[in-house]
C-alpha cells in the first residue's frame, strides 16, 4: 500500500534523516516528520526504502 505522505513530504523527511549529525538531531526530525509513519521514517533513515518505492511509483 503506498504511503498516504506525499512524495515532497517523503524526499524532505529522507533529507532530514541522513543530514542529522547527533541524537539531538535525530530526534527533532523524527518529531517533525512522525505525520509520515513510524515505518516510513525508519525505512528512510535505514536506506531500507526510498521515497519513490514508498509512495509506489518505484521498482
């Protein structure tokens, strides 16, 4: 089931993630971006998964 976040949203959360250099970081980006699902933000942060393979527009 694709992600009910937009594609922006996603790219922006993705961004966030992989820029935050400590803990501190980490957690205010997680708290930004939690409207985009517990799931989605750890398979960004964990390169598990990408915006577009979220949103089902990638393969």
């Amino acid at each position: 089931m694709p992600a009910i976040a937009s594609l922006e949203d996603l790219k922006a959360a993705q961004e966030d993630l992989l820029a935050a250099k400590d803990l501190v970081e980490l957690k205010a980006t997680f708290k930004k971006w939690r409207n985009i699902g517990w799931k989605n933000i750890c398979k960004l942060w964990l390169q598990e998964s990408t915006p577009e393979k979220l949103k089902g527009e990638g393969k």
